[in-house]
C-alpha cells in the first residue's frame, strides 16, 4: 500500500531529514503569528529554564561550603548557609516551572501541527481514486494514520522539549567543568558523553529495526482483527471463530517474538548505559575527592560535580528512547506525507468548469475500459440514454454491468471512446459537479452508524427536517419510521445492521431523493430483495425515477419491463438491444434469462404454496391435541 525503504541506509537518513523538513512549515505556519510567537517564548524559557538548571549545583555548593567553614558569627553560621539553601530551592522550582510553562506553550502548537496533518491526510485518503480504496486495508491503513498524528506529538516533544535543551545543558556544564575545574575534568566528562551516545545510538539501531518488525506485526494483527469483525456474520455463517482466533493469535504471535525481543534489548541497552556512565562519574569523583583532599578544591566543589553529573545523567538517560522514537516517528510521518504525496488515478483537468446538466442526456460513445491490460471488460460500447427516459442494462454476471456506473460516477476514466452529459465529456468538467448531478440508488446500501435522519439527511446535509420527512414519505418508508419510540433519531447501527435489507434500501431512495439529481443511477437496487419487498421498493423507485434520465443495472429482469430500452451486454459487448416484448420474441440472451427466472420464481412460488398448505392442515391439528390436554 504505501513504500518502505528497502535497507537503512543513506536513502533512509535523507528521507527522514527531508521528512522533517517538510514537517517545519506545520510547527512554523506561516498564517499563525500567534503559534509562532509561542515557539519564541517557549524556546526563551527552555533558555531560562537550563540556565536555572546549572544555576542550582552552585547554590548547593555554596550551602555546602557555608556549612563546613569554621563557626564564625551568628550571621555567618545560620542566615549565609539558610540563604544559599532557599536560593538552591529556589533554582530547583525555576528550572522546573520555566520548563513546565515552555511544554503549556509548545502545547497548542504541537496539537495545531496535528490536526492539521490529521485533516490533510483525511482529505487525501478521501480524494484518492477508486482503485486505492479498493486495495487498501482498512485496519492496516488507520493504523499508519493512528501511528503518523502520533508521531508528530514525538518529534516535537522530543526534538524541540528534550534534545535541544540537553545538548545545551551539556554545553553549559562542559563550559563550566572547562572553567572551574581542569581540562582532565573536561576531557573525562567528554569521553564518557561520546561512549555513552555511540553505545545508545548503536544499540538504538538495532533495535529500530525490531521495533519496525514489531509495528509491521501489530498492523498485520490490527488489520485481521477489524476484517474479521466487519465480517461477523460471515464469521458466524460458517462457524469460523475458532479459525479467526488462530488467524489473529499467529499474527500476534509474531508481535510477541518482536515485542519480547524490543524489551531484552531495551534491558542490554539500560545496562550498557548504567557501566558508562557511572565510570565516567566514579572517575571525576575519584578526581575530586584527590583534589579537596590535596587543598585545590573544597568539598563544595566536590559535591557540585556530582550535582552536575548526576544532573547530565537524567536527559541522557533518555537518549536511547529519544532517538529510538524520533526515529521512528520519522519513519510513521514519512509513510503519512507519502500519502498525502500520491497522486490520485482520477483527477480534475487544469481550469474544468462544472458539470452544467440542462436535458440529462447521457450518451456512451464507443467505450474500450479494463481493469488491467490484459483483461478487456466492455469493448466498443455505445448507447444513448435519452433525457427523461429510463434505460436498462442487463446481462450475466461478469458482463461488465456495474462497471457502467463506475465509470458514469468517474471513478476510473475509458481507456478509448468517452462518456458524455448534455454532449460534454465527463473527463472536462469537475469531478464534484459530476457527481452532484447523478443520484445512486446501489445494491449494497451501507449506512453510518447513526440516526434515520443522519443517513436521509446526508444526500442534501443543509436540508431541514421536513425536507428529509417529506424525502421518506416519497421513499415510502414514513410509517415505518414513526412506528419506531425514537422516530426519525432511531440508530441504524454499523453499516445499517440493525434495519431489514428493504428498509436500508427505502433509506437509500429518500437519500436519493433528497439529493434531487437530474440524473439517476440505479445499480441492482432489488437484487437482493425478496419478491414483495422488491415490488414494494419499485413502487418507489418508479417515483424517483419519474421525469429524470434514468439508467438502470438490473439482475432481476422483471425490473425492467416497463423501460423505454433494455440493453443486453455480454462479454463487454452489446449483443441485443429494444423493448421486453421485441426481446422476447427474438429469442436470443434476454429471452433465455427471462424464461429462466420465470421457472425459477414459479419454482419459488410453488415451494411457498405447498409449505402454506401444509402449516394450514397442521395447525388445527396442533390446536385439537391443546384442548384435548386441557
């Protein structure tokens, strides 16, 4: 679905500055001078708040000092030594509130750079074509996105309120070691930092590469666990839970290796560091006892150090984490602006007008379209479907039927020949204007999960409650709705789970409805009806369908006597053309399927018949043996 780098190697380094360099616009928008004013501030304050943090070993020193010099006077002995605690205390609450008030600051900026990405990744996944959507996964997909907004939160938190301030901490305490102390201080503190960080960033390294094992494994799992709960009622049909439960647990067996793999390394690393460090602060503390106990230094001096160092100790311990997850955050953002960068298959031509429908003629003129190149699905198709007339289409399965409102809605252009409204070439004219003159009554209808009203309401969103009343009157599925307790704010469920097939599809013609488009699309709207409620639902599509160019996908022919032209296509092509009763008598396609499902409902209607007949003879039976036991 979306590229990975194939190694780690300078590919994926450039990749990642250059993903954090198209991040920077979003933390410095140019249309925000507040939130750039807010990244000032708090980069002043993160200066304040590191200039407190290396004040305070100097006020503990001197406290130190103060309390270890020879009793003087009553001055010396208590309101010196007192002073320079309260300053050490006050130090200690300025670093942390300078620092506390810089992270409130960069808040509203980060959350800003997240929702703005979050947007921008939700209008690109929408705007993408057809055929994406088609080969995503779902789960797969929301994950990298869940990932992504995430990992912007990282980077800045972690770029911008934890890797800044501690190489400027660092500068600051080598400055003062340099200073103060002699350069042997300097060169130890030096040393131990580069062998700490080259021993994180190596370890870290290898376990990125764990860590993107155990990301790809928990989208893997992730993306088995959504598909098998969309498909619940297949799960059921075929009594496959246990299968599911195999199929979800292996794919998180492997987030287990990874997983348990990520934390001994984790262990390896934290040890590694620990032998590090504390030998670089055992030796400038060996240093140190030496020089307070040769004059040179005072035992002030002596705890300052280790204030300094255990001070360095905090962020650097952190090291391995902060590279670890700026890292991959970089990895998840960069997968997220590669698709905000894809091109979508479909798109608008440079300055295209809106779609301006005056009649609604729709007109199919020598069309050649496949899938994939080697696999023709209609070849040299052409029809007219008049302004107000209605025109059906119908055939076998695999006849290419529904590719005709795919490409009628645009969602793949004709590879030869093109498709006209009104006589302009749906490929000129905006994909929007389009779309919004043509009403889809599809065979699958899938709802939100929400309200009667939400999904009515959703053809024409400005549209007020009377006019979505009125849309369900004309749908035919007003009574029904007001026979529910909460009326028009009864809940659908997912995807409308919770409404009968007939009342999901009277739902889809008032939204239709609604919409009020020139041009209507019907793409086996009753296929997957029973008889009567098929007779009922095109009771109502007969109304929509009134004084509007019509084209119709049929399944069921019975559907489709009364249209103004049926079109028999098979293999891609037109092989028969006219009205019922010319189709009929010609004997070919059409005449074949009719008689077939003829026999087929005959069959059906004499099966009904007969198991009627035996409920009648007994029930009364059943109802002798009741009052004969009473």
């Amino acid at each position: 679905m979306l590229k990975k780098n194939p190694d780690g190697g300078p590919r994926e380094e450039a990749g990642q500055w250059s993903t954090l360099v198209t991040l920077w616009p979003y933390i410095w928008p140019a249309d925000r001078p507040d939130l750039k004013l807010r990244v000032l501030v708090a980069l002043v304050l993160l200066l304040f708040a590191k200039i407190a943090t290396v004040m305070v070993p100097f006020f503990y020193k001197a406290a130190v000092d103060q309390l270890t010099l020879e009793p003087g006077s009553a001055t010396t002995l208590i309101v010196v030594p007192l002073a320079m605690v309260l300053a050490y205390g006050v130090g200690r609450v300025m670093m942390i509130l300078f620092a506390q008030i810089r992270d409130a600051l960069f808040a509203k900026v980060g959350q800003h750079a997240v929702r703005t990405l979050a947007l921008k990744t939700f209008e690109q996944i929408h705007r993408l074509s057809l055929r994406f959507h088609l080969e995503r996964r779902t789960g797969g997909l929301a994950r990298v996105i869940e990932r992504a907004t995430k990992g912007i939160e990282v980077i800045i938190r972690f770029t911008i309120l934890n890797t800044i301030p501690t190489v400027l901490e660092l500068i600051f305490i080598a400055s003062i070691l340099g200073y103060y102390f002699n350069l042997w201080y300097l060169l130890v503190v030096v040393v131990t930092v580069i062998l700490y960080v080259w021993f994180t960033f190596y370890v870290t390294e290898m376990r990125i590469a764990i860590r993107r094992e155990m990301n790809d494994t928990d989208t893997d799992a992730y993306a088995k666990a959504i598909d098998s709960l969309l498909n619940y009622e297949t799960v059921k049909y075929f009594n496959n839970e246990n299968f599911e439960s195999r199929r979800y647990d292996s794919a998180f067996a492997r987030y287990e290796t990874a997983a348990v793999k990520t934390y001994t390394s984790l262990a390896y690393m934290n040890s590694g560091q620990a032998v590090i460090f504390t030998s670089g602060l055992t030796v400038c503390m060996v240093m140190a006892g030496y020089d307070v106990a040769a004059g040179t230094q005072t035992i002030g001096d002596f705890v300052m150090i280790n204030a300094f160092l255990i001070q360095l100790y905090m962020p650097l311990n952190f090291m391995g984490t902060v590279y670890r997850e700026i890292k991959q955050g970089l990895i998840d953002i960069q997968m997220m602006f590669e698709l905000i960068g894809m091109e979508p298959e479909i798109k608008d031509s440079p300055g295209a007008p809106d779609l301006l429908v005056s009649s609604g003629e729709v007109r199919f003129e020598n069309v050649r379209f496949s899938y994939e190149d080697d696999r023709p699905v209609l070849e040299d198709l052409s029809f007219v479907v008049p302004p107000g007339n209605t025109v059906a289409i119908v055939g076998p399965s695999g006849a290419g039927k529904s590719t005709l409102s795919r490409i009628l809605y645009r969602f793949y252009d004709v590879a030869a020949g093109r498709v006209t409204i009104d006589g302009h070439d749906i490929r000129d004219v905006t994909q929007a204007s389009l779309r919004a003159a043509i009403g889809m009554v599809p065979q699958d209808t899938v709802l939100f999960n929400d309200t009667i009203a939400y999904n009515i309401q959703y053809g024409r969103p400005e549209a007020d409650i009377e006019d979505v009343r009125e849309a369900a009157r004309m749908a035919q599925i007003d009574t029904f709705i007001e026979a529910q307790p909460q009326g028009y704010d009864t809940e659908v469920g997912e995807r409308g789970l919770k409404l009968s097939g007939g009342e999901k599809q009277r739902v889809a013609i008032a939204r239709t409805i609604l919409k009020g488009p020139p041009i209507l699309m019907l793409d086996e709207a009753t296929s997957a009806l029973d008889v009567n409620t098929e007779r009922e639902i095109q009771s109502a599509l007969a109304s929509v369908s009134k004084d509007r160019t019509t084209l119709v996908i049929a399944h069921r022919l019975s559907t489709v006597v009364d249209a103004d032209e049926i079109i028999v296509i098979d293999g891609g092509k037109i092989i028969e053309r006219g009205r019922h009763r010319q189709l009929l008598r010609e004997k070919g396609l059409y005449a074949e399927m009719w008689n077939r499902q003829r026999e087929a409902q005959k069959a059906q209607e004499k099966l009904v018949k007969t198991v009627t007949e035996v409920e009648d003879r007994l029930l009364p039976e059943a109802d002798r043996r009741t009052q004969t036991a009473k």
